[in-house]
C-alpha cells in the first residue's frame, strides 16, 4: 500500500504569463533548490492567462499549475498563495532572472522564525547584479529612490523594497491581507508586514539577465508611479500632514509678520498682496493636516493600518464641543478684524479705500472666519469617524 503524500513544507510560487522560454529552466532549478533545502516541497505556478502553452510545459516538468482569471502581476500571487499548500512560500519570477536553487537561505530564515524573508540585489546589500540584468534607470533611480522612500516611510529594514524574489509563511500571508491586482503588490507586501510588526529578514542574492526573447511585463515608469502613490495612500503622515504642518507654519509666519509691516529684501517689497497668497497657504496646511487626521482614522477603520492608541487620546482630548468653541472663538476674531476694517470704510464715507491697513485687517479677519468653518465642519466629521473607528466610550467623542 502507497503511503500518502507528505504535505510540502514549502511551496514555490511563480506566477506566469507566457513564459514558455524559461519556465522549464526555473522549475529544474526549484527542484534543486527544495533538494538543497532538505523540506519537502511543490512547485506551484500560478498561470494568468498564457497562451503559448506554458501550462503544459510546467505540469510536464512537475509543476502544479493554478489558473488565475484575474490579470495582473498581483492578482497572480494571491491566487497562488491562496492555492500554495506549504507552511512556507517562496516566490519569484519565471523568467530566469532568479537562482531558484539557491533559495536555501530564505528557508532557512523562515525556518528560524522570519515572517518575511526579502532578497537583496543591491549591492549595498550583498547582493550582485550581473551585466545587462538590470535597466540603469532601476538600478540608479528607481529602485533606490523607491527603497528610500519606503525606509523613511515605513522604517523598513530592507535595502531592496522591490526585489520579486521574497520568501514568507502563508500565515503571514494571511495576517497582510494583500489586496493589490499589479505590480503594486510587492509594495503593499513590504508595507503591511511592516505596519503588522512581523519579523523581517533580508538576504543577498543574485540577480540574472532574463532568459526572454520578448520585452518584460514590467512597465518602469508607469509601474514606478504606481508603487510611489501606493506607499503614499498607506502613509497619510508624508501625504498630508508633514507637507501640510510645514505649508501652514511658513505660510503662518509669512502672514504673520506681513500682519505688521511689510518686507524689504533688497528692491523686493513684500505687503498685502503676498499676505494674501500666505493666508491661502495657511489655509492649505491647515485642510491638508485636517485630511491627514482623517485618511488615518479612515485606513484604521478600513483595516488597511493598525491601530494607533494616540488616536483614542485625540478624541479624548478633542471632541465635538471642544471644536465649536474653538470655531466659535475664530469666527469671533474674525469679525473683530472685518469690523474694524468696516468702521475704516466708514469714516471714508464708504467710498474707495485703498490703505494697506484695511487690507490686513480684511485678509486677517477672512482668514479667521475660513478657519472657524474648517474647524467646526472637521470637528464634525472627526466625530463621524470616530464613531465608526476608534473602539472608545461613545460618550468621550461626542
């Protein structure tokens, strides 16, 4: 009697769309790469719609074949995850660019308890990209552009943000949540595993001309721009509220002090007319850190962040009638400084009036009023949110 099959320790994950040229190649090498290993495991490729007969190829050589309905380089990997029967997933592409049998050190990071293993091919990493494996744009711009951005961000430990050849257990796949159809998903991986605290590893491998015949699926600039507006929509702190806070405190002082007198900087004259465009970029920073309170309150409630306990002290500071009295008090100013520029008007027979002086005390008070409309409204809408994302006493948010 046959015993049953051991079910694999890992699973190797390629997704595919025509890859007919390399596939055979990379399953060879991920067979030698299980062996080395010493796991049990599966090659699994994750099909997206090939029709060069790559199906085929792959089930002849040993491979497990899912098809994928869903196009698009995210969708691929989330149907092979969801399909992969091992603890642990190592995934990379089918097009030869990658050592498939040399992915011993992922498993053994995983082994060791790494919810995510991520390749290196810099080489400020230990890694190595061989001649002609990688466009300069990427090597030079993009990729260390995009690995910066998402150390800043996120405080991701990674040198190399976007490396395809990456290692995981499936329940930490789970916990992720990967939503992403496109290429954005390497991204919305490093980023989610991050803000979820999991432990996470890199090693450096090599990186190799592709074996295709044919121009890579990846677009650069148009798959750039989508990795860039991913990090930025997970991260409303340098979306809004650092470009906001820093619009808004130079805009304020600007105004502030053109409040008071006019600026000299050599035969450059500074006065109403530039106070004016720095009480509209005081406004801006304002709405922009108010967006920043929301989009986050919002991405909690939406499970795409973590919860943040500063968020249930804002509200517990911060309520409802707090934000009235605060509007209320602007408004107030307001129609202190309009008033005054009124009884000016007045004494000239509210005839033309052209004084600087009116002028300020016109753009102060109109600032003042716009700011008890924004303060009032999001003190409203903060309330709203809350009450569908901040797990506190209704009554502190009322």
């Amino acid at each position: 009697m046959n015993a049953p099959p051991r079910t694999p320790q890992v699973t190797v994950l390629m997704p595919c769309l025509n890859e007919a040229e390399t596939l055979e190649k990379c399953i060879r090498k991920a067979q030698l790469g299980l062996e080395r290993s010493g796991v049990t495991g599966e090659i699994l490729v994750a099909d997206n719609g090939s029709t060069d007969g790559s199906q085929k190829l792959a089930e002849d050589s040993g491979a497990r074949v899912v098809r994928i309905s869903d196009r698009g380089y995210g969708s691929a990997l989330r149907g092979g995850i969801e399909a992969a029967q091992g603890k642990w997933i190592v995934m990379g592409d089918a097009d030869d660019s990658y050592d498939f049998s040399e992915i011993r050190p992922f498993v053994e990071k995983m082994a060791a308890g790494f919810d995510l293993v991520m390749g290196c091919r810099m080489p400020r990493g230990g890694g190595t990209i061989m001649p002609g494996a990688m466009p300069w744009k990427h090597k030079w711009i993009g990729n260390p552009i995009l690995s910066f951005i998402g150390r800043l961000f996120f405080k991701c430990p990674a040198q190399d943000f976007h490396c395809g050849l990456r290692g995981f257990s499936k329940e930490a796949a789970v916990r992720m949540n990967l939503m992403t159809a496109g290429m954005e998903f390497a991204s919305e991986m490093v980023i989610k595993a991050n803000l979820k605290q999991m432990k996470i590893a890199e090693v450096p491998i090599t990186l190799y001309r592709d074996g295709r015949s044919r121009p890579p699926h990846l677009r650069s600039w148009r798959d750039g721009w989508r990795h860039l507006r991913f990090m930025l929509i997970y991260s409303p702190r340098w979306l809004f509220l650092i470009p906001g806070l820093l619009v808004a405190l130079f805009s304020g002082l600007l105004a502030t002090a053109l409040y008071f007198s006019s600026i000299h900087i050599g035969k450059v004259t500074l006065d109403t007319g530039t106070m004016m465009l720095a009480a509209m970029g005081l406004v801006a920073g304002t709405q922009m850190f108010a967006q920043a309170i929301s989009a986050k309150i919002f991405a909690i409630g939406a499970g795409l962040l973590p919860e943040d306990p500063r968020f249930s002290t804002l509200f517990r500071f911060f309520n409802l009638e707090k934000g009235i009295v605060l509007g209320a008090l602007f408004l107030i100013v307001g129609v202190c400084f309009v008033g005054q520029s009124t009884l000016m008007w007045k004494s000239h027979d509210f005839g033309e009036l052209s004084y600087p002086e009116n002028m300020r005390n016109i753009i102060a008070g109109g600032t003042c009023m716009v700011f008890a409309i924004q303060v009032i409204s999001f003190s409203f809408f903060l309330s709203v949110l809350g009450l569908q994302t901040i797990r506190i006493p209704p009554h502190q948010i009322s």
